[in-house]
C-alpha cells in the first residue's frame, strides 16, 4: 500500500532549454566600459539618489562659502 508518493520509477524526462535573460546584454554607450546595458534596471532608482545627492553636496558648499 504506497501512501503519499507514487510508486512508478520512470523519471521524467526534462529538456534541456538554453536559459536566455532578458535583460540587455552589451553597454549602454558603445565605446564606454561603463554603465553595463541592465544599469538601468538593475539600479532603478540612481538617477533619483544622485539628484538628492547633488542637491545636499551644492547646499553643503554653499553654506561653507557664506
């Protein structure tokens, strides 16, 4: 009496499919070593750290000058 697994020994064939990514392969400008062409959606939110980032450093100088 099996209980909870099937008793039929054959193993399913798997096929072996060549796994492609969809991410962009290559670089986002041809001739620069960097950003890789998946940057964009490997770090999604860069642009908008770099932004804030930009404005603390600009207000930062700016009140060492005053």
């Amino acid at each position: 009496m099996s209980k909870g697994f099937a008793t039929d020994n054959s193993v399913s064939q798997k096929s072996n499919k060549k796994v492609t990514a969809n991410e962009p392969q290559g670089r986002l400008i041809s001739w620069s070593p960097w950003p890789p062409a998946n940057f964009q959606t490997r770090y999604p939110a860069f642009p908008f750290v770099l932004t804030i980032l930009i404005i603390v450093i600009g207000q930062w100088y700016i009140s060492l000058l005053r």
